[in-house]
C-alpha cells in the first residue's frame, strides 16, 4: 500500500509538474489550502439495476481519495466523499441530488451511474451551477447537450466515460475490417435509455462500414425469456449480432442464440465490459467484441500502481468503472488544485473549479487525460474480446484522433 | 415460426402452471393474492440458495424449497388472510393485505447481500443470477431444424404431469370435493361438515407449492432468478390468463396459459417486438369488456 | 431523526434542501385524492398511474411542439386524461370488484407497452426531455393547487353529487333502485379521478426534467393505492396523510431506508388488519379529537341521519 500511495504521488507530482499543474496565477494565492477541506459529493446506484455498476465506482473513487489524502492531500488540503445511493431510480437520484447541492458546501459531483438517471440529474447540477463529473453514463445527450433537444451547451456538465458514440463506431471499424461481414441484427432494449441509445448509433453507423442491419429487434429490459426475440432475430441468418443492452441481458441473449445454432459474432456495447457480464456469459460470449474505455493490463503509467493499489485494497481486480471512477477524484483533485479556492465562497469556488476542470490534463489509468471542448473525453479505445471464462483479451486499440 | 410455437408452449406451460395456483384460490377463496407472485420467486430463490450456497443436488433442494412456498402459502393465509376474514372485512382488504406481504418477500430478497440479515438465503440483492452450470442436465436437441432443449421439455412434461395430477386430486378425492364444496357455496359447505378454514388453508398450501414450483422451472428454464421475476414476469400475465381463462377455472388457466404464450409470439412475430408487451394487457381489456367470465368461467358472480 | 431536528431548527434550510422531496409529497397528495373520488364511489380502479402518463406526456409533448404556454399545456394534459377515462371508462366500469381492478390495471400497462413504447412522438422507451422543468419554482403550483384540490373534493362530497357517491358504495342496487342514476355517477366520479391524476402528471413534469414509461407503470399504480389504504378513504384527507406520511418515511428513517418496501409492507398489512380505516379514520384524525373538533362537527351537519 505504501509504496503503491508512493508510486502514485510520484507519478501525480510529475504529472501535474509536467503540464503546468503548479498553477498559472502564481502560487495559491490568498488562502492557503493547509487544512482545508475539499467536499465532493456522489450520487451512485449502489442498489438496484445499476448496482452492477455503482459500487465498482464508489470503490474506485474512495481508493483515489485515500491515497491522495494520505500523501498530502492537494496542497494540504484534504478531499471528503459524501457518497449516496439512488438505487437506480430516477426521481431519487434527482432528489438526492437536490439534498446534496443545497446542503451548500459540495464543490463537485460525481455520478449519476445510470444514464437514465442523468437526464434528470444533469439539468438539476447545471440549473444551480455545481460542477457535475459523470462516471460511467455513455449514452447520447450527457454532454454537451444535457438539455437536448435544445442545443444550448450545459457549462457544468462533464463526463469521463467513453460515449458509446465513439466506442460503438470504432468497434464495428475494427470488425469489418478483419472480417468483411455482411449482415446484421440489432437487440436492443426499447424502454431502456442506454440501450436504445446505443441501439441508434449502431443504426447510424453500420451503413459506413457496409452491413446490413437486415432486422432490429427490440424487447423490453425486463424479458426473462429472449427466445422468441433470438428466433426472430436468427431467421434472416445474420452475420453480426449486435447486442446493446446493459445487466443480465447481454449474457442471455448470447447463450440463448448460441443455443439456437448462431455461429456468427457478437458486437456489444458499454453494457459488455465488466467482468460480471463475461462470467455470466461464459463459454458462450466467447470472442464477443466491444469496445472499452479501459483495460486490465494496459501499459499506461498510472495505470499499474491503480491496479496493485486497488488489489491490495479490494482483494479482487478493478473493472472499467472503478478505473473511471479513480479517474474522476484524479481529474477534481488537479482542478480543485489550480482553481485558487477560496474555501469560504462556495459559489465563486464551484465556478472557478469548473474552469479549471476543462483545463485539466493529466495522466490516469485511462491513459492521458483531457476533456474535449464539449467536456467530453478524449481517449484511447481498447476493443476487447471476451474470453470465455470472465475475463477479457485485448484485440486492439485505436488512439484519439 | 414451429420454433417459435415450441417457444410459446415452453414459455405457456409455466403461465399455465403459475395460473393454476392463482386461479384456485380465487375459486375457493374468492380473493385475488397477490402474495403468489412473491411466492413463485421464492422457489426459485430458495432452491437456487440451496444449490448454488449450500451445495445441495437440485432434485432435494427443489422438493425442500416446494414444500416451504407451501408453508408461505400458509402463513398468507393466518397472517393476511385469516384476520381479514374474521372481521368481514371486504374482499378488496385481502387484496391488499396480500400486496402487502408481496412487497415485504421481495424487499427481503433484494436487500440481501453478504453481511446482511438474510445473507445465509440469497447475496446477490436485486441483481440476476442462473443456475450453477451443471445443476441439471441440459442437452439440445436439434430435430427437424428445430432447437429443443432439455430442461424446457423437462418442464412441459413436468407441468402437464402435475396438472393432470391437479386435475384429479380436485375430481376424485375426498380433498378435492371438499375443495369443490367450498368453491361452490362456502356456507353450504359449512352446514355440510367441511371445516372451511383447513379447506382454506390446505388451498393455500397447495397453490403456493404449485407456485414455488413454477418459479423453480423458471429459473430453469429461462436461467434467470432475481427478487423481481414474480412481479416483473408473471403477476400480470398471470393475471391476464386468469381473465382468459376464466376466473377459478383450472382447466380455464391451463388453456389460458398456453393461448397467451401463443398470443405473444404470434404477436411478436406478425408486428415485430415492440407489440409484444402490450399485447397480454390488451388481451385482457378486450377479454374483460367483452366476455369478463373468460373462456371457461362461470357466469360473473358479484364478487364485491 | 436529524430529519425532524432540521425541520424545527433550520425550516428554511431545511425546504431548501428538500424542496425536490416536498414537491413530490404534494404530486403524491393529489394522486391520493384521485384515488379517493373513485373509491368514494366504491370502485376500486387502478388506473391513475395511465392517466399520469397521459398528463405528463401532453404537456411535455405540447411543450416541445407548440407555442402555447405552459398552464395551456397542463390543462391540455388534464383534459385529454379526462377524455380517455370517458372511452376507457364506458365499457369497464360496469365490471365490479377485482375486475374493475383488473381492467383498469390492463389499461395502464397496455397503455404504457403498447402505445408509449411505440409512437415516436413520445420518444418511445428513451422518454422525453422536458424542457419547461423549474426544480427551484416547480414547487409552488404544486403547493397552491394541492390546497385548492384538497379543499373542492371535500366540498363535493358533501354536495348530492357526494351524497350518491356514498349511496352507491353503501350498496350499488339499493342506490339504484331508489332512482341513482349509477352508471352515470360511476362515470363522473371516474372522470373526475382521471382529470385530478391527469393534471399530477402535468405538475410532475414540473419538477421532473425528463418523463418516461416506467415511471406510469403498475408499481406507480400500487404505491397510490397504498397511500389511500394507509391514509384511510373515509375523507379526502385520508389519502393527503397516507401521501405524506409514506413518500417522507423513507427520508425519516434513512437508516432503514434500504428496508423502505419491507417497512411499507408491515404498515400496509398492520393498517388494513388492525386499522382498516386508516390513519385518518371516520371523521378526521382518529389520534387527536379535542373538543371543539367534535362541536365543530356537530354544528356542520346539524340533521345528520348518523
């Protein structure tokens, strides 16, 4: 653990050493931030259907804000996380939110997990101008637009998960590009804003690539039994399934359709890269394609110490959404660094960490990291493969643009 | 479109026989409970606790969790039914003090994780889990084309065997005339002898156990057990075969069951998936307007 | 319990903080009291979380499409709700009992699967976003309207309209044969339940910023029914105590708060065995009758028949 926190900061130190980190006014100014705290809140879905996801999340937070208090904190200063639970429900998460931001001393959020909660969430931190940092929501409309349809950018609004709007594209890119398929089949969950989301995309995107998407599929989230869907699915014999959804259902649509003689390849989404979802598949997601903001093994860094640390902490391996969720304390640590706060005005210092959010660039187990001008992330993206027996391989990666 | 009719008589065996349940308590008792839905995911949960934390074989750990949903049934009746009865209260309290302990199963359920009070029954709190690969033998045949699977031919085998066994346990035996007695006319029934309440409360037993056991082939069979299946599957669509098939009819479910398993994917496949889900809820509107005592029902008894 | 500490030492703060959870006690309230005006009639429909949907959906779609402004919309949605009961209303409420149940659950689950999911102008399963959301104002016509509901039911149960409404819960053929026209009150009061649900859905848009299905399901439904039941239905306070007592529980006992549905279970099963008329029961809170409550009373219905 010690040398693990050691690792960290030395890497941390370098990094904000290295891209300017150490200010751009001179030094922190009037107040100093020697025993001051830094309160950041979270709203995540520890319970329900996003309880797959939160807690690796929240896990991944905490883990960041101990090794960073625990080496000196940012610049004396202290992070507290006031981490709460949704469970999975929309109007809750709205109304935790709310509890949250008007109990008048969080300078930032993360969260919400779910992206259905976000619709409602988002608005809510950009209506009272609190920094809001989304770690795990890649659906379409999180930024910038949280307001759609209107197009009018949300300032606050940011988010450090790859959007499907990337990860899609580049994984049927690199698909097509080895395997020349022809036709495919969407499944998409229609009452299910991730999923139809990502169902859209791959509507948009596979006409570029030259398949055919002889037949979508839709069902709702809560089908128990897909073999139905599977058989329509199946009946125009596809080459490529695509397979959106989020939860248990990747899973079971992929045996099922194994079951009912489909030899072709599984695309996927978000929904396939954590370990839950591989191991529930098994023998039958094997080779099954998506693409992911992050990887076990890759060679970044900070990413190394992240894992040993996590390991040593959590006795089991961290998935994508823990490595998002490190990543967001990393990213408000280096701003709440730069931003001169003030520690008492609470609303000048959410405004002045804001701007010092969309400056930030930094080195996290994600790779290098900067938001984009619409406060979306720019990032490698890893195409993994699921192994069969709950883990991933990597197929390839593909750096930003 | 044969697979998809296999798929629908799979997926109607379990409507049919979760329907069975439902229907003779409402026959015999004259109340809806809304408690069976709640039950049908507990056999599956208690037999997957069983097997899978346990390590028990399947076939002991279904037979153990059968016979508790059959106590379950029993405890719905003294603790929601019983006192409702002794005070006339009307039948729309039964309904809910039964929606009431259906909310308290499910919560139970989906708040037990590791460390938790009821960690030793279930850990995986709302998320979804399957069977342990392995627990029952599961070959695929493939006939004529056709993908059948071995626990899903298990499972009709198993369902038709138990509601013919059903059937004349209710027709030929002392029990099930008695069951009869009370269905028809609770009073005349008590003028005849039959103590009503064991009547009741042996009704409750045996519909829950058939529930439980629904359950159980569920999680076979669609490999998916979680504290929400009863509500989420089959509370309304069993609902919706009861109206089909009639209200306290068994053979009325059965056949309800399998019609709205063939009315789904016959649905699904002439207008795509999108219907799909609204389709047993429309067919229960249509059913309730236009004929309300279903298929096989008696003519509409004032049942308020 | 810091809860209640806040409320009493810090109130401002404390509203500022839970304005989002006080907004949705009062949409909660409301819903209750269009519970109320169907099961004063003695039916027992289930239908309310559809014509939410319907409500919420009107405004938000008119929002989105058309230049009129919002009370337009609200009304619009209010209306439409009303409009639907009458087409869904005329071939079921002759059903009695669990069917009626029954029937009107099937409505709101076809309506949610079979036509939200599928017009696109609804925006299907991915919902709509709602531009006229104001979290911080949203709250006052809630806070204004609840009042002015709360207090016309109350009027209109004591009106003959009221009076029939009692009649045909008592018992439908007596109140029948003694020349109520049932069918038709049946429906008024029918109507009258969706118009209040439909324009809760409207309100709701206010504080929501996005609708979608799921939240006009079945579980809606039932939570309604709850707040009814624990609340009690004698008057049309009943269901206003049952809404606030159960949507602010979970807040109150946060320690709990993961148990909330076990906990709303035991009170749903202790109240209608024990309590079955509720927490306000026959004629204003049971818990509490001071003196000048029972005077006022006498003094209000001087001829009471009981």
């Amino acid at each position: 653990m010690r040398s693990a926190a050691r690792g960290i900061t030395i890497a941390l130190a370098l990094a904000l050493a290295a891209c300017g980190g150490t200010t751009s006014t001179g030094g922190n100014t009037a107040t100093s931030y020697q025993g001051k705290t830094i309160q950041l809140g979270a709203i995540l879905s520890l319970t329900g259907a996003g309880g797959v996801y939160g807690p690796s999340s929240k896990k991944g937070a905490d883990l960041a804000v101990e090794i960073i208090n625990n080496s000196g904190g940012v610049l004396g200063a202290k992070i507290s996380l006031d981490t709460r639970d949704d469970a999975s429900d929309k109007a809750q998460s709205a109304q935790v939110a709310q509890t949250l931001i008007q109990q008048g001393n969080l300078l930032a959020l993360l969260g919400p997990t779910l992206s259905n909660s976000a619709v409602a969430v988002h608005p809510l931190a950009e209506s009272f101008k609190i920094p809001i940092l989304a770690v795990s929501t890649t659906g379409i409309n999180i930024v910038p637009n949280c307001n759609a349809p209107s197009t009018v950018p949300c300032k606050y609004v940011f988010r450090d998960s790859l959007g499907e709007e990337t990860a899609i594209p580049t994984n049927i890119k690199i698909y097509t590009a080895k395997a020349h398929p022809k036709t495919g089949v969407l499944m998409v969950a229609n009452d299910d804003k991730f999923s139809s989301d990502g169902g859209k995309i791959v509507q948009n995107t596979v006409g570029q690539y030259g398949i055919d998407l002889v037949d979508t599929v839709a069902f709702s989230k809560l089908t128990a039994d897909f073999s139905p869907f599977v058989t329509k699915a199946l009946q125009k014999k596809p080459d490529v399934m695509f397979i959106t959804s989020l939860g248990g259902i990747p899973a079971k649509i992929m045996i099922e359709a194994r079951k009912q003689g489909f030899t072709g390849q599984f695309l996927g989404g978000n929904g396939f890269n954590t370990a839950v979802v591989s191991k529930q598949a098994g023998a039958a997601g094997q080779g099954a394609e998506s693409g992911s903001a992050w990887y076990l093994d890759n060679t970044f860094p900070s990413n190394a110490e992240f894992v040993k640390a996590y390991r040593t902490k959590y006795s089991s391996d961290p998935d994508q959404f823990a490595a998002q969720g490190y990543a967001a304390i990393l990213i408000l640590a280096d701003a709440a660094k730069r931003a001169n706060l003030t520690f008492s005005d609470v609303a000048g210092d959410r405004s002045k960490l804001r701007d010092a959010m969309e400056t930030v660039n930094i080195q996290t187990p994600l790779g290098p990291f900067q938001f984009t001008s619409t406060h979306d992330v720019k990032q490698t993206v890893w195409v993994i493969l699921m192994n069969g027996s709950g883990g991933f391989n990597l197929l390839a990666s593909v750096n930003p643009s | 479109m044969t697979q998809q009719v296999l798929n629908a008589i799979f997926i109607g065996s379990i409507y049919a026989l979760f329907a069975v349940g439902y229907t003779l308590v409402f026959g015999v008792l004259d109340v809806l409970n809304l408690a069976h839905s709640a039950v049908f995911m507990l056999g599956a949960v208690i037999t997957y606790s069983l097997v899978a934390l346990h390590g028990m074989p399947f076939l002991p750990a279904a037979v153990i969790a059968v016979l508790v949903c059959g106590l379950l049934g029993l405890l719905i009746e003294f603790v929601a039914l019983r006192p409702l009865r002794r005070r006339n209260a009307p039948p729309i309290s039964a309904l809910i003090s039964t929606i009431g302990l259906a909310l308290i199963f499910v919560a139970i359920v989906e708040q037990a994780t590791p460390g938790t009070l009821f960690s030793w029954l279930w850990q995986d709190g709302a998320n979804s889990v399957r069977f342990p690969a392995g627990t029952v033998p599961n070959p695929t045949y493939h006939i004529a084309g056709l993908t059948i699977e071995g626990t899903k031919l298990g499972i009709l085998i198993t369902s038709v065997v138990l509601m013919l066994v059903l059937g004349y346990v209710i027709r030929y035996t002392q029990v099930g005339r008695a069951l009869r007695a009370v269905a028809e006319n609770r009073r005349a029934a008590t003028l005849l002898g039959i103590n009503v309440d064991r009547v009741f409360a042996s009704t409750l037993f045996l519909s829950s156990a058939l529930g439980g056991l629904a359950g159980i082939l569920f999680g076979l069979a669609i490999s998916d057990i979680s504290p929400y299946i009863g509500r989420d599957q089959v509370e309304l669509k069993g609902l919706a075969v009861i109206v089909l098939g009639g209200m306290g009819s068994i053979p009325g479910a059965v056949v309800g069951g399998y019609l709205l398993g063939l009315i789904e994917v016959f649905a699904l496949v002439r207008f795509g998936s999108n219907v799909e889900a609204g389709v047993a809820f429309a067919a229960l509107f249509l059913v309730l307007v236009l004929r309300p005592q279903g298929l096989f029902g008696a003519t509409l008894r004032e049942r308020l | 319990m810091d809860f209640f500490v806040q409320l009493f030492t810090n109130p401002v703060g404390f509203y500022n903080q839970h304005e989002l959870l006080i907004a949705q006690i009062g949409i909660n309230a409301i819903l209750a009291i269009a519970i109320f005006v169907t099961f004063y009639s003695g039916q027992l429909t289930l239908a309310n979380a559809g014509f939410m949907a319907i409500g919420a959906y009107t405004t938000v779609i008119m929002s989105l499409y058309l230049p009129t402004p919002l009370p337009v919309n609200m009304l619009a949605g209010a209306l439409l709700a009303g409009l639907v009961s009458v087409v869904v209303g005329l071939p079921v409420l002759r059903l009695r009992g669990v069917f009626l149940a029954i029937a009107t659950i099937g409505f709101v689950e076809a309506l949610r699967l079979g036509v939200i999911l599928n017009v696109p102008i609804t925006g299907e399963g991915q919902g709509l976003h709602n531009p006229t959301a104001d979290p911080l104002g949203g709250i006052v016509p809630i806070l204004i309207s609840l009042p002015i509901l709360a207090y016309l039911v109350w009027r209109l149960t004591k009106t003959r309209l009221g009076q029939a409404w009692s009649a045909i819960r008592e018992d439908e053929l007596a109140a029948s044969s003694n020349g109520i026209n049932v069918p038709l009150y049946k429906m008024i009061a029918f109507i009258i339940s969706a118009v209040l649900a439909g324009y809760a859905g409207a309100l709701e848009t206010h504080i929501n910023f996005f609708v979608d299905p799921t939240e006009y399901g079945i579980t809606r439904t039932i939570q309604i029914l709850t707040f009814a039941v624990v609340g009690g239905t004698t008057n049309v306070f009943g269901p206003i105590v049952g809404a606030v007592f159960l949507t602010a529980l979970p807040e109150i006992v946060r320690q709990f708060a993961a148990y909330r549905d076990v906990v709303n279970g035991v009170i749903l099963i202790l109240v209608i065995i024990f309590r079955p008329q509720g927490i306000v029961g026959r004629g204003g809170l049971a818990i509490i009758r001071p003196r000048w409550w029972i005077r006022w009373r006498a003094r209000e219905r001087p001829a009471a028949a009981h």
